[in-house]
C-alpha cells in the first residue's frame, strides 16, 4: 500500500512538474513589453538556434532563450532561420520574431504598406524586407521628393514623412530601391488628392495636410468605412466649437514617438486629450476611406464616440450619454474594471 501511494504521489509531482513547465513555456512567448521602439538585429551567417536565441534575449526582444528554442524546435523551423539585418520589437510576441527571422530577404515579389502604419513601423517593414537600414533611413528624407506635390503640400517645418505614403502594394525586384517604393506611395497619395477633393476639404476649412492629419486619426479610431464619416464629423464640430479632438490615440503616439510606453498622460503636443486643435503631423497611413470621411463627413450633431469592445463604435451628442456609453460598453480597450 506505501509503495502504491508513494507511486501515486511521485505521478502527481510529475504531472504538475509538467503543467508548470508548459505554462512557463507560454508566458515565455508573450512579448517581452508594450514598446514600440524598433531594434535592428543583425544574425551572423551559420549561426546556431541557441546563438540566434541568446542574441535575442540579449537584446531585450524575448523573454527565454530557452523558450526561443523550444519553439523552433517543436514548430519544425530549425532549417527556416535566415542570416541577415532584421528590425525587430519587443512589443512582438516570439512567434512574430520567429516568423520575421524565418521569412527571409525576399530578393523579388511585393512590397505591401498597410493603413494606420507609423513611418517607424514602415521603417521596420521595409528592413525586414531586404532593404539595408541605411537604404531605408536614406529613403524616407522628405527632401528627396520636393518634386512631388504632396510634400509640397507638407508644412516646410515639418522634416518627416510620416502619413504621407499611400497604403497599397508595389511590386519589388532584385535592383528596386527603398527610395523608388517611397517615391511610387507618395506619388499615389498625390493622385488619390483630386482636385474635386481639395474642393471639398477647403469647404471644410482644412488644407491637405491638415486632412491628412485628420483622417490618421480616424484610421485609427474606428475600424468600419461606414463608421468614419460620422467620426469625421465629430472631430470637425469639435474643431469648429474649439474643443480639444480628444483622441486617445494621437496621446500614445506621442508617448511612443517618445520612446515611452502608450500613455494617455504623457504630455506631448500630439496628445489631443490635452491640447486643442490638430496634432502637429498625421500619426500613421490613411486609406482612401479615410480621407474620403473628412471630405464629405456625415451630417450628424454628435460631439462624442467611443468603440466597444464588441467593435461597434456608438456616437453621442452629450458627455453624460458617452460616459454612460463607455461605461457600459467599453472595459477592455477603455482600460476600465
């Protein structure tokens, strides 16, 4: 019988031994943090997966080594990992690195910039892409392209890029260069600004860039086209009444451009909780959706939105009929009990 429970009980040690190990195992995948910074990792060729694991844990993009090679390992990637100049983040859980690390320099194929990106993240992107960092920080000077109208469009204190580029994809071989992909973006944004919307947005009180600036903001805002006309409708009432824009999101990216972690607090000249009118510059790419919003906004009276969990964005006229919204709504991406 002694024998019995002390197999028993050698069986159970075992057995959680084996659930702590697995759970340690998958908070060891999570990203290592919420910052955005962008970390540029060079893996030498004929590394090992231990090698490439410790670089990462040095550099502060994941959390385990240990974990790092576990995961190659059990996900059959050991022969996937390239040598080569990656920018990684440790906002990124590891599969994400691993992902990255094993896609390689694709020598030809597309190149794709998505909506709501920052240029950082664009940065980041287009090195994972093959381009060398040099090539890409070369590439995103705004004097480059003086020749196009939508920099001339651009405020001339303003020396970045950032909202400028148009989401789409762009084909890319062997010889194209970070700065012929930035070239051909701008120059799409430039023909997507027709004349018939330059009209609507002057009628609206807004320059181009000011639109620009404007529509990243509700790119961010809310996910639905059908939702961003009445977005756009919001924060141009509150332009007009002179209330702040009071975007949660034009405050992280403050806060992150920064190099802090996303903070509604942090005061920058970007947080619009904080300051009235415009931020200085768009905070990410805009759609054509976007931009079409703030030219023919919605006629609506609300002054308020807020979007729930449930991804309905709900639009008030009153505080009191928003805090009660989000409130009700709202707990997860609100930061609410």
């Amino acid at each position: 019988m002694k024998i019995w429970i002390t197999g028993a009980a050698i069986l159970v040690i075992f057995i959680l031994a084996v659930i702590g190990v697995r759970q340690y195992y998958y908070v060891n995948l999570k990203p290592v943090s919420d910052s955005q910074k962008t970390v540029i990792v060079t893996i030498p060729q004929g590394s090992t997966i231990k090698q490439i694991g410790d670089l990462l844990a040095t550099k502060k993009l994941i959390r385990s080594s240990w974990a790092f090679e576990w995961y190659v390992h059990s996900a059959d990637m050991t022969n996937n990992l390239e040598a080569g100049t990656f920018a990684l983040s440790p906002s990124e859980s590891l599969q994400t690195i691993v992902n990255t690390i094993a896609s390689g320099h694709v020598a030809e194929g597309t190149v794709t910039i998505l909506p709501g990106k920052t240029i950082a993240q664009i940065r980041s992107y287009l090195i994972n892409q093959g381009f060398s960092p040099s090539n890409v920080d070369a590439a995103l000077n705004p004097g480059l392209y003086s020749d196009l109208p939508i920099i001339a469009d651009k405020p001339a204190a303003v020396n970045t890029l950032e909202g400028l580029l148009f989401p789409d994809t762009f084909d890319k071989t062997s010889a194209t260069s970070a700065s012929f992909i930035i070239r051909e973006s701008l120059t799409e944004m430039g023909q997507k600004i027709t004349p018939s919307m330059q009209k609507a947005l002057a009628q609206e009180g807004l320059s181009v860039y000011q639109a620009i600036t404007l529509a990243s903001i509700i790119q961010q805002e809310v996910a639905k086209p059908s939702d961003m006309a009445q977005a756009a409708q919001v924060f141009l009432s509150r332009l007009s009444q002179g209330m702040p824009l009071g975007s949660d999101v034009t405050a992280n990216y403050g806060a992150v451009i920064n190099g802090q972690q996303p903070s509604l607090s942090y005061n920058s000249p970007f947080n619009t909780l904080k300051h009235k009118g415009l931020p200085p510059t768009p905070i990410g790419t805009v759609s054509l959706n976007a931009l079409n919003a703030v030219a023919h906004p919605a006629n609506t009276n609300w002054l308020y939105f807020v979007t729930g969990d449930n991804g309905v964005t709900y639009f008030e006229s009153t505080l009191q009929q928003h805090n009660a919204d989000t409130a009700q709504y709202c707990h997860k991406l609100c930061a609410q009990p």
